[in-house]
C-alpha cells in the first residue's frame, strides 16, 4: 500500500511518462514531414517505449490498491531547428526523466516503501540506456554536420530500430 507522498509522486510522474511519449510522438511526425522516415522510425520507437513505462506506472499504482489520476498533457514542440537540435532536445528531456526517477527512488527510500524501491530499479537501467543512446546519436551527428549523404545514412541506420516489448509490462 501507497502513502499519499509517494501517491502522488508516482501518479505526477505516471503523468510525466505520457507527455514523454506524447513528445516522441510528435517528433516522429517532425522528421517524418522533412523526409527523414529513418528518424521518424527512431521516434514512434521511443513513443512505443514511453508507453510501455506509462503502463508501468499504471499498473504499479493499481496493483498497490490506488487508482490512477490522469492529467492534461501541455503540446510538446511540433518544429526544430536540426536533426541535431532534435537529439539535443530528446538527451535533455532523458535527463530530466533521469532526475525524476532518482528523485522518486529517494522518496521510496525515505518513506521506507521498499516494494516501491525495488518496482523503481527497473528505470534506472533504461534511462542509463536511453541517454547513451541519446549522445550516441548526437556525437554521430556532431561528426556528419550538415553533409547531406552523411544525415542519410545515418536516417537508414536509425530506420533499422525496432520496437521490442518487455517480457512483462506489469509492475
């Protein structure tokens, strides 16, 4: 069982794992309008993860007898200067999902929620993956410039990432 503190920052954070993939969602549709199907890929692969870690929260906090409490969802961004503006955007947002876990994960340990702690480890390996990923992405970027065939080999080389679902969605 939840106290009220830990509640509400799990169902804030619940929250905050929708925009994330709310966000990816429209950064697909941004590099999908400027013709970079590979990165557009890359994305909606990001949104079906975010989705995933929604429903971690969901059904984490229904399986320790709350219910969830939606929120509105503000517009993320729709345009962006470049590819690399994009990813600079993307590794910025991880790292403050980043601080958000650690945050929550301090909370459970001050609040002796272990259950929590222990439901909360599971994100400290992804986000650990998914900002590596992240300046991966940028350095290669840094590296190619503005050079045309370089962005497009490195949009089929994103084009290849596929959605894999985990073996268990439920917490």
């Amino acid at each position: 069982m939840l106290n009220k503190k830990m509640y509400a920052a799990l169902n804030k954070h619940m929250n905050v794992e929708l925009y994330s993939s709310y966000l990816y969602l429209s950064m697909s549709s941004y590099a999908n309008s400027i013709g970079l199907k590979g990165t557009a890929n890359w994305f909606m692969v990001q949104y079906q993860e975010e989705m995933v870690h929604f429903m971690k929260f969901y059904n984490y906090i229904n399986s320790q007898g709350e219910h969830v409490e939606l929120s509105g969802i503000s517009a993320p961004p729709s345009e962006y200067k470049s590819l690399l503006d994009m990813f600079e955007q993307t590794l910025k947002h991880e790292q403050f999902i980043t601080r958000c876990i650690n945050d929550l994960i301090d909370l459970a340990l001050n609040e002796k929620d272990h259950a929590t702690h222990i439901f909360m480890q599971w994100f400290i390996t992804e986000q650990i993956e998914e900002e590596d990923n992240d300046r991966d992405i940028i350095g290669k970027l840094k590296l190619i410039g503005d050079n045309g065939q370089g962005i497009l080999m490195l949009d089929n080389e994103l084009a290849t990432r596929v959605f894999t679902p985990p073996a268990a969605t439920v917490a």
